[in-house]
C-alpha cells in the first residue's frame, strides 16, 4: 500500500509543485493521474520513489517512510518499485537484453555488475519479462534499431526485470501513436492484472484513461482535485481538472468520444 | 505472435546469442601487440621501486627544499612571454597558409583530385612533430631561435588546421553555395559569400584553440634552440639548479592556464557551444561515428 | 509628401556596427606587430628570411664523399638498420602509454564530469588538478622524469603518461557531460548504486567516443614519442637529435621518412579499427 500523508514538494526555484496530498492506493490497484501539462504529475510519481525529495509531510511505501529512508533504504524501496518513462530513456547504443538487465542491477553485486557477469536466474528473469510483453525476439538487437512501441515494450521488460511489486509510468504513451498506445496500455492492464502489481499511470488522454483504468485522481496546479472512478467522471470533473471545457485536444481518438 | 504458440517451451523463440568473434579477435590482437611493447622496451623495471621516491626528490628541490627561487621571476616571465610570442606568430603563419588549402581540400568546394592531393599534403605534414620541423628544415633555413620555431609551429599547425577547414566546409548548408551559383557567381566570390560566413566563426574558433595548443608546443621548442622558454627549464634542470627550474615551470603553469582561460572565453562567444571536443571530434576522421549523440 | 521620401523613412537606420569586433581587430594587431618586432618580439623579418632560404636550399641537395653528410633529398638508406631498434623503442613506448594512459582516463573522467562526479568537491578539485596536468607540455615532463629516474624509456613512458591523462580526461568528461541522461534516471529508478548506473547507462553511451579518442591518443603519443629522445626520454629522437649534431643531413632524411610512414601506417590502422569497432 501507498500512503501520501500530506505530502508537498516545492522545487529549489521555488514552484510549488505537490501541495498537500493526501491519498492511499492499495495493493493491486491500476489507477491514472490526469491533470494539465505542469499540474505536478511527474512530481506526483516520483516522491513515491524519492527521485524527487520531499519538502513536507511524507510518503510511506509498504510501510517504509520515504521522507526518511537512508540511501541504502531508498535503493531497496527503488528496487521493488519499477518505473515506466515518456522518453523510453534506453540505453540506445546496447542490446535489448543488456537494457532489461539493468532491471537486476540491485540484486548484482558490484563487482560482478561491472564486467555484465548476470547470473544465469537473472539472465532467465529478463528472458521471461521480454517474453511477458513479446519481444524476446529482439534480445541482442541494439535499442536503437526499435521502433517507439516496441523500444516502450523494452522499457517494460526492463520494470518487470526488478520483480516489482509497483509499477510507476509517467506519460508511457505520450510518445506514441495511437494504435501503439492502445498495445502499451494494453500490456499495462495485463500485468496488473496477471502479476497484481500496483499499477500508477501518468496520462494525457482522458479517455484512454477511461478505458483502461479504475480509478482516476485529477491534479490541478499541485492540489488534488478529483479522486473516483472513471465512470463518474464527467464533463464537470473535467473541468475542475483542467480549468476549461474538454476538447478534442484531450482525447487520444476523437471519435472514440462517448 | 507466440501468445498462440503453445506447443513448444518459451525458450524456442529465443534467439541464439550472437557470437563475438571478430571482437575477441581484434582483442587479442591488441593484447599481442601490448605484450610485445612491454617486452621489448627496456625498461629497468627495479628502478620501479624508486620511482615515487625519485619524483617526489625532484618536486621537493623545486618546491620545498628552499621554496622556488623568485629571484628567477624575470628572466622566467621574458622567455615565456617569447614562447607566447612565438605560438601566436606560428599561429597566424598556420591560419592564413590553411584557409586557402582547407577550401582547396573541401570535397564539395574543390574537385575531387585536387582535393585528394591536398588532403594527403595535410596528413603528411601532421606526421611531424614541430620539434622535427625545427631540427630538420627550420634551424638550418633560419638559423637557432624563435623565427625557426614560431616557423616550425606554424608548418605544423597548417597540418591540423587545414583538415579541420576542410572538414568544415564539406559539412556545410548546400543551399546558399547553390543560390550564389545560381546568381552567376565565380569561384572566389560563391566561396566568399556562400561558404565562408558558414564557416568562419567556427574556423576561428580552430585558430584559437590550435593556438592554446602551440603554446605547450612553443614552450618546448627551447629544447633545440628554437626559442622560448623550454631553453631554460631544460638548463636549470640539466645543471640540478631545481628551485629555478621550480619557478620557470611554475610561470608555464600559470601562463597556459591563463591564455587556456582567455581563449577558450573568446572561442565560446565565437560559437555558443562549441566545445574542444567538437573541435577534436572533428579532428579525428570518423564516418562510422557520426551519430546523435557525437553531434 | 512624396512617395520617395516616404519610403525612405521607413528605412532602417544602419545599425551600429558591434563594438566587439574592432576591438577584436585592434587587439589582434597590436599582438601580432608586438611579436614580430625586433625589441620585444621575436624579430621576423620576411627578406631576411628569403635570403635564408637558399641557405636551406644547400641543405637539401648537397653532395659529399661521406653518404651520411648529402643532403636531405638525398636519404643514406644503410641508416635503416640502425634506426631499427630505437624506431622499435619509439612504438613500444607510445603504446604502453596509451594503454595506461586511457585507462586510467576513464575512472578518472567520470569523477570530473558534472553527470558522474561523486559530488562537488571532487569535481572542481579534480578539474583543477587536470588543468595543471595539462598545462606543462610533454617534453617538460619528460625532463622532470628524466631528472628524477634517469634517461630512457621510462620517463619518456611516464611523459607521455601525464600529457594522455590531460587529453582523454579532458575530451571524456566533456562526452559525459553530453549524455542523454534518461537511461540514468531509469537506473536509479530502479535502485542501482551510482556505479552500477555508470556502467550500463553511461559507458555504453560513450564507448564509441572512448575508442575514437584512445586511437587519437595513440596517434598523438606516436607523434609525441619521437621527439622525447631529445631530452633523454627514450625513443628515436635521440637518435635524430645526435645526427642534426652531426650535420648527417642524409641519416636525419632517412629517419624523417620513416617517422612518415610509421605514422602513416598507425592512421590507417587506427581508421580501420574506428570503423570496425564502433
Ligand atoms: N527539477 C525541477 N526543478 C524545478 N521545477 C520543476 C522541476 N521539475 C518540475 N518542475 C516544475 O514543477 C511543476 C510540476 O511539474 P511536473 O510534475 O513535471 O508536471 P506534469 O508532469 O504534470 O507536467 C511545473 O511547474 C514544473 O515547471
Ligand atoms: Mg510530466
């Protein structure tokens, strides 16, 4: 379970970008955060796995407090939590495997870690995370040579690799098109519901968000805004979310706009 | 595709890892040739053992033993003043024989023979270092001191700089070379208005930072006579006079760290963002490199 | 008013020219006629030197009894044998410094890039440490090495040594900054140690670069080690030091053409491998 208990984050240039946040997402869970490009979304994501500190109140990870974890401590909550990013952010110049392996990297020692000595188990996990979302036949191909989706899989792969018990995905189709991004989401909702992994999704699109998750949160300049289920989000919770009335700019298809 | 594909284990669709070979082989290779040098060169490998010590007696005379000899201050300063003298002197000599050869060797701005000729002309000159230069050609031509190696160094610097030239101007925007022939232009006068604003400022930028670099050059030159003040940092050493040779090594310091410092100010407001690594990048011949991340 | 006058007005007034070029100009100049003169600078003297050249012009094609004292264009081709080993030492030398030298840059290199740097302290001591190493020049190390380990190839190793740490380091820690730097964040993300995250997020980013610039710096430590016998550092240039002393124009020559073609050889060796490798 993840706890916010009055979390905020103010950056050093001073924007205040979480205000007070409280929430709770229990195990298993696949939800969505919307909210305007700047609405603290990305912020949001990353205090659950400390890339981005605290300022007030805390975050508690299956009872680890964030705020306050050592920097052994954070690595360990890190290595259970994997994250899922708009950018793929790839290591394009090396294999598909060597990628999905960086998803081990916490159970390897340092020394073993340095000369790429995985041990074969390791070596068999990342096998089975690139067949979870099928492209294992791309193993020793460079990165680079991938298209978006298939480069997004990899980036998947790579999450499930850690044997995570949380999945964190920060705008995992923004970069995508549409049939793509139905393909990723898609793979999303199966782990979540194969694996039970919590699942916590940054989207642009609405309803694409309607689509493939149960509950949606809305945030607004930092504060939370809606907190329900897609269903019950309508036009008026749209516009407290975004300030303004839905447009077609809001949705992945827009004829998919019931 | 393989979610249907039930019948045989998951492993089936696996690839095959692919095989190192030619890495492995290049490896040994180097390996091979690594083990060669360190037997054959002749080194007294159990002076090893009073290398540390060795090093730290020759810092110690310079430096703490009675402090480096200020006294020496002055004659340190002239002669390296001569050094700097000497490098920006070479590196007129190499900016200006190297503009005119650099479009001549410029596949796109030149034919393809010529170009080729002087391509190979520049690669040929860079295999000499500017000490060779000096002792070979230009002691004799002008006799012992700074012109032969302010010569030297600018000889050298057409080597470099004419490549780095000529690299540039292949790489540039076709369109206004095009637009400038189209308009009825000659030779001189597309090269002029078509080619050179594209290239200049980061040509300069070349010129400077050649010149940070012939001043290490220009500060050795003394070694063989050719001016500069390598002459006394090797005669204060040679004669065991280590605490003025503290001071003239300390005045190389703190001189290329300055023109290192004012330069490289002056090359960042002549290009924003170029870095020496681009201007080595370029430097080094790499087709196979060019990708994203190096540009 | 008329329609001239009127178009006219809306004429941009010619804007004032920048002030840093002039400057730029006149700083230049005083410069370069400081260091041409015959007080303060080093006394070039363009006719003076046109009369010389017909001084060096004797050089080159001057005819004697002896085969070691003809001219430059004129190579004593029974030299060859004895440039054979100290050619060998010369090879030997920048290789192993080479080796050594980009080995030791590449731990060294992510200490002082902003990316990797184990934090700040380390960083800006390091840099300054690195602008130090690479202010002195090799021949000036090697006369520090030679001084304190005697001659031979040795100090000439540890010379070259020093001026390749400066080198790489310099151009290393430069590509690091550049990295794309996702793939580091994900390898935090996913609870890394920061070495760990080095390895696999930025050293495969900068492996081509790495190569590109270990084979630069074996071409350069060639170049370089050739001259470090001057000094006592090793290497052919002892050689070729003791033979301008002699005036054997033609065994400098011979020495002078295989320096070429061992440099020309290692380029095209280095081209293939960059092409192979990366
Ligand atoms: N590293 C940072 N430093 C300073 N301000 C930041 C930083 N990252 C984000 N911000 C600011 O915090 C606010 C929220 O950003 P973010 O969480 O990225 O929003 P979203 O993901 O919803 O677009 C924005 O105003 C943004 O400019
Ligand atoms: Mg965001």
């Amino acid at each position: 379970m993840i706890v916010f208990d009055h979390a905020s984050v103010t950056y050093p240039g001073g924007v205040h970008a979480l205000k007070d946040i409280s929430l709770e997402i229990p195990d298993g869970e696949m939800m969505v955060i919307v909210g305007l490009s700047g609405a603290g979304k990305s912020t949001l994501i990353r205090a659950i796995n400390g890339l981005v500190p605290l300022t007030d109140g805390d975050v508690i990870v299956d009872g680890v407090s964030v705020r306050k974890a050592s920097g052994d401590q954070l690595r360990r909550l890190r290595s259970k939590i994997g994250m899922i990013f708009q950018t793929f952010n790839l290591v394009k110049r090396t294999s598909v495997l060597n990628n999905v392996l960086m998803g081990r990297l916490h159970t390897t020692g340092t020394a073993r870690s340095l000369f790429g000595w995985y041990k074969p188990a390791d070596v068999e996990i990342a096998m089975q995370a690139l067949e979870r979302v099928d492209i294992v036949e791309k193993a020793y191909v460079r990165a680079a040579n991938l298209s978006g989706g298939q480069q997004q899989r990899v980036g998947i792969a790579r999450a499930l690799a850690q044997e995570p018990t949380i999945i964190l995905a920060d705008e995992p189709v923004a970069s995508l098109d549409p049939p793509t991004s139905h393909v990723v989401m898609r793979d999303l909702q199966r782990i979540n519901r194969d694996l039970g992994i919590t699942t916590i999704v940054n989207l642009h699109f609405l309803d694409l968000a309607k689509v493939y998750c149960e509950r949606i949160i809305g945030l607004r300049a930092g504060e939370l805004v809606y907190d329900g289920t897609g269903a019950q989000a309508d036009e008026g919770v749209f516009r407290d979310i975004y300030g303004r009335s839905l447009t077609a700019d809001d949705l992945l298809e827009a004829p998919s706009l019931t | 595709m393989n979610g249907t594909n039930n019948a045989g284990p998951p492993r089936e669709s696996r690839p095959r890892r692919p095989s190192n070979a030619k890495r492995n082989v290049a490896f040994i290779f180097a390996l091979l040739v690594i083990v060669g040098s360190v037997l054959s060169v002749d080194i007294k490998y159990e002076r090893l053992v009073d290398l540390p010590a060795g090093i730290w007696l020759v810092v110690y005379k310079m430096y703490f033993e009675r402090g480096p000899d200020l006294s020496y201050l002055g004659v340190s300063i002239e002669h390296m003043v001569q050094s700097i003298e000497i490098a920006w002197v070479g590196t007129i000599i190499g900016a200006v024989l190297s503009l005119p050869i650099g479009f001549v060797a410029a596949k796109n701005v030149s034919s393809g023979i010529i170009s080729n000729v002087f391509r190979q002309v520049l690669n040929g000159i860079r295999a000499f270092p500017e000490l060779v230069l000096a002792v070979a050609i230009f002691i004799p031509i002008a006799g012992l001191g700074p012109v032969a190696g302010a010569l030297a160094i600018g000889i050298h610097s057409v080597g470099t700089l004419g490549k780095l030239t000529a690299e540039v101007v292949e790489g540039i925007d076709a369109g206004p070379v095009e637009a400038a022939r189209a308009s009825g232009g000659r030779w001189v006068q597309i090269q002029r208005w078509g080619v050179l604003p594209q290239v200049l400022p980061e040509i300069v930028a070349f010129w400077l930072y050649r010149f940070e670099i012939n001043i290490r050059a220009a500060a050795v030159l003394g070694v063989v006579g050719a001016g500069g003040i390598g002459f006394i940092v090797q005669q204060t050493i040679v004669f065991g006079r280590f605490p003025l040779a503290g001071t003239a090594l300390l005045v190389v310091i703190i001189a290329t760290i300055l023109v290192d410092t004012v330069s490289g100010w002056v090359r960042r407001r002549i290009i924003e963002g170029v870095e020496t690594r681009r201007i080595v990048d370029a430097e080094i011949e790499q087709p196979a490199l060019v990708d994203g991340s190096a540009a | 008013m008329t329609v001239a006058a009127g178009a006219e007005s809306r004429r941009p007034a010619k804007p004032r020219p920048s002030l840093a070029i002039p400057i730029g100009l006149v700083t230049f100049a005083v410069i370069t006629w400081i260091s041409v003169s015959r007080e303060f600078g080093i006394d070039l003297n363009l006719g003076e030197l046109a009369e010389n050249i017909t001084r060096g012009a004797r050089i080159l094609v001057r005819e004697d009894t002896n085969p070691a004292d003809r001219g430059l264009l004129n190579p004593n081709w029974v030299f060859l044998t004895e440039t054979a080993e100290p050619m060998l030492e010369t090879f030997a030398m920048a290789v192993l410094a080479s080796v050594m030298g980009c080995g030791l840059a590449l731990p060294v290199s992510f200490l002082v890039s902003r990316v990797t740097a184990p934090n700040g302290l380390v960083l800006s001591i390091g840099r300054a440490i690195l602008s130090v190493i690479r202010a002195i020049p090799d021949i000036l190390y090697a006369l520090l090495f030679v001084a304190a380990v005697g001659v031979g190839p040795l100090p000439g190793i540890l010379a070259l040594l020093f001026f390749n740490i400066g080198v790489t380091v310099k151009l290393l820690s430069e590509t690091v900054d550049g990295v794309d730097p996702g793939p580091i964040e994900a390898g935090r993300a996913s609870g890394a140690t920061g070495m760990q995250t080095t390895r696999w997020a930025v050293v495969p980013q900068i492996l081509p670069n790495y190569v590109a610039y270990s084979l630069y710096v074996f071409e350069l430590n060639i170049r370089a080690s050739t001259v470090l016998g001057i000094v006592g550092a090793g290497g052919i240039g002892r050689m070729l030091y003791r033979e301008y002393g002699f005036f054997h124009w033609s065994n400098v020559s011979v020495i002078i053409v295989e320096l070429f073609v061992m440099v020309f050889l290692i380029e095209l060796v280095s081209i293939w491998l960059r092409r192979r490798l990366v």
